[in-house]
C-alpha cells in the first residue's frame, strides 16, 4: 500500500499559508526520495530524520516541484545532511542557480523509482515554467506541487515566468489522468480530484468574465482592475493579485482580445 509521509517544512506565512507539505516516499530497497525541499528549517529536516531512521533508509533523492523558493531553497541544507542524495527538478537555469546544489534535469515522463515505488514526472507548467507534477499509477496519486491548493487558489506570477493558458493546460492534463488523490505543497489531501480541478478551470474561466468586465468599464491599470475585482483582499496578497490579473490580461492580449498602450489595457477583438 502507497504511504507517503507527509513533513511539514516549518514555514507559515500569508503566501504559504501554513507552511509547505513536503513528502517522504521510503522504498523497500533501503532508499526514499522526498517530494520538495521545504526551506531548511532546522524541526524539517530533523523529521526527515527521525523518519529515515524509523523506516531504516537513507535518502537518495530529492524531487523538486519546482524552483519557488519555499520549494526548492531547503536544498543545500539537505545536500549538506544527506551528501549521497541528488537533487533533481525540471530545468529553469536563472532560478536553480539561486541555490547551491547540483540539480540534476527532469524530463516530462521520466521514471524516477524507490526500490518498487515508481512516480513519473510530469511537466506541467504555468505556474512556474519548470513545474513538474510527479504521478504514481498503482495508486493513481499525484503530488501536485502548487497547480491547486484545497480551499484556495493559485497564484499565477506573470512577471516570475507565470503563464495562465500554460496552467489551464496543465490543469486539464492532470484532470485527464482521472487521479484519485492529490497531494499538494499547500493545504490537505484533495480527495475529490475531478470536482476540485473543474472547480478551478471553472473559477479561472470566471475571473476571466471579471476581467473582460473590468476593461469594459473602463478600468485600464493593471491596479485598478485588480482592486475593481479583489475588493477586501489582505493588502500583502495584493502584490500577487496583480500578478494575477496581468496573467489573465497577458492570455486575452495573446489571443487578440485585449491590447495594452503604455500600461493601458482595452478590450480588442
Ligand atoms: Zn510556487
């Protein structure tokens, strides 16, 4: 039976929420790989311990979702505890360089195995442009980094390599494997896959109906049309509100429904 352990990375914050999810998959051949490198707190990586010693492992590899850095910056703390581990995520050369370990590449649909557990990376990107989800067929199970998160939505950064027709995609191709689990960074364990994926294509599908709406009356700053449909938000998630909306206004400018002039934005087509 499929047992991933969840370790939590110590880190809560209003981006985070509380904290990553990371996992711990631990073969039968005396190795485990971990799914994401939390930060480096000091209680994660003692977890990290204390399960490698309850199940007698060592491990030997660290997957990466991918480059964020409450994702990916716990590596050299890692690769210092665990000297024999490698480091593997999809390739995003200006980010992974941010951090001192050597990443190995991963390709779409490579095979990564723990003795007789096997999960297959799946680029998916959008949120990130090096975002890998990474799938486990016999128990239809896939650590889906941040393409959802249980109860809220994500971000889509358009100025860190965000793009929102790219996440859509992503969505529909891990909507089309017919899951069973999700298991994200952030939030519970997604039980009901198919209506939370829906869910969001769906809500991602209405934002954009407020957006079209917000150019048409006459909103034209990315700010302006962010306050006109975030009314109330936390002012520190506003930042990545307009992060949002600039990747909503990016897919309609792409497909020749809006324009922009100097920081303008119209509705065209
Ligand atoms: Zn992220």
């Amino acid at each position: 039976m499929f047992n991933p352990i969840l370790l939590e990375a110590h880190n809560p914050s209003p981006m985070t929420g509380r904290g990553n999810n990371t996992y711990l998959i631990a073969g039968r051949d005396g190795t485990a790989m971990l799914i994401d490198a939390g930060v480096g707190d000091t209680r994660h990586l003692a977890e990290i311990d204390r399960q490698l010693a309850a199940h007698g492992v060592r491990l030997a590899r660290v997957l990466v979702t991918h480059g964020h850095a409450d994702h990916a910056s716990g590596a050299p703390a890692l690769a210092a505890a665990h000297p024999d581990a490698t480091f593997a995520k999809y390739p995003w050369p200006e980010e992974d360089a941010r951090y001192d370990v050597e990443w190995q590449s991963l390709a779409d649909g490579q095979i990564l195995a723990s003795g007789d557990e096997s999960l297959a990376a799946l680029h998916t990107p959008g949120h990130s442009p090096d975002h890998v989800a990474f799938w486990h067929e016999p128990s239809r199970t896939a650590f889906t980094g941040d393409l959802v998160v249980a109860g809220s939505s994500v971000m889509i950064h358009w100025s860190r390599g965000g793009n929102l027709a790219e996440y859509l995609a992503s969505l529909e191709r891990l909507l089309a494997l017919q899951p069973r689990w999700l298991l994200p960074a952030h939030g519970p364990r997604v039980d009901d896959p198919a209506a939370l994926l829906s869910g969001y294509l769906e809500h991602r599908r209405m934002r954009e109906r407020q957006v079209i709406a917000a150019l048409q009356a006459g909103h034209a700053t990315v700010q302006a049309i962010a306050e006109s449909i975030y009314d109330g938000l936390d002012p520190a998630l506003m930042a990545a509100a307009c992060e949002n909306v600039r990747a909503h206004l990016e897919k309609l400018r792409a497909e020749g429904r809006a324009s922009a002039d100097a920081g303008r934005w119209t509705r065209a087509g």
